[in-house]
C-alpha cells in the first residue's frame, strides 16, 4: 500500500483474493483509527511500521 500498489495488486503479489486484500486493509484503517490509505500510510512512516 505504502508503495502506491492497488488492492489488485497487492493481492497479485501475495497470492490472495483482492476481497481478502479489501478487508485486510478496512481492517488496518479501522484499528490505526485513520480515514483513508493514505492517512493509514502517513500513520505508519510516522510509528516506524514502515
């Protein structure tokens, strides 16, 4: 995600379904407390996740 790769993408690349991508990433968002991918990625530089 930090990369700019999309849900389809990224599911390409781990060998999952882009649904299980989806709801990873809704996940993710919900327990950082952020509103969007990008806010998720900011959050992470900042924490050392990334």
């Amino acid at each position: 995600m930090a990369d700019g790769y999309a849900n389809a993408d990224i599911a390409r690349l781990l060998g999952c379904s882009e649904h299980t991508v989806k709801n990873v990433i809704y996940e993710i968002m919900a327990r950082l407390q952020v509103r969007n991918r990008s806010h998720a990625v900011a959050h992470a530089v900042r924490h050392g996740l990334v």
